[in-house]
C-alpha cells in the first residue's frame, strides 16, 4: 500500500445540523471522480469493531472481516445516505456516482 491518500478539494468537511461533520461537495464533481481514496490509510485488525480505540472506530471502515482502514484525513467524514450520491470502486476509493451541483 501506498503512504499517500488522495483528497479532492473540491469536497469539505462541514457540520451536518444533525448528525456531526459530514462532506459536503464546495465545487462541482464529476461522475466517476475520486473523492478520496482510503488507500494510503492506516490498518487495524480487532475482532470487532469495539476493540479499536473509540477514535479509530468512529471514523473507519470496515473492509474484510476484522480489518479497518482509516485515512486520519477528510475521509473520516463520509456518512450513510439512504440516497448516496458516492460509492466504492477498487476497494478504497469513493467515487461521484452521478454529477453533483452545488
């Protein structure tokens, strides 16, 4: 794996109202483009996910059973969407699954 994790900047970090800081795109995204790609991150392995210290478990993701990724970056604040606009590619990468307005 490599040491470097790839971050559009035309996403930000802002504050959801709700539910903490969620990504939010600051600029229009292209289908297909990568928003981040977790590829660079740190890995875990634990049992389950409350074996990891509370800060790991909040903000990575899952990707073989007792394996997480965490990018320590902008990824950490990817949320759930009944109606999700991003998806996964190639393992670690989330990309814009349809063009996306500001």
């Amino acid at each position: 794996m490599g040491n470097k994790i790839i971050e559009n900047l035309k996403v930000e970090a802002k504050d959801t109202g709700k539910y903490g800081l969620g990504l939010f795109a600051a600029k229009n995204i292209k289908q297909g483009e990568v928003i981040v790609d977790f590829s660079g991150g740190n890995m875990y392995k634990a049992e389950k996910c409350s074996e990891l210290p509370k800060e790991i478990a909040d903000h990575s993701i899952q990707f073989e059973e007792h394996k997480w990724i965490d990018t320590k970056g902008i990824g950490r604040y990817l949320n759930h969407s009944c109606e999700p606009n991003c998806g996964v590619k190639d393992k670690f990468r989330f990309v814009a699954m349809r063009y996306k307005y500001r």
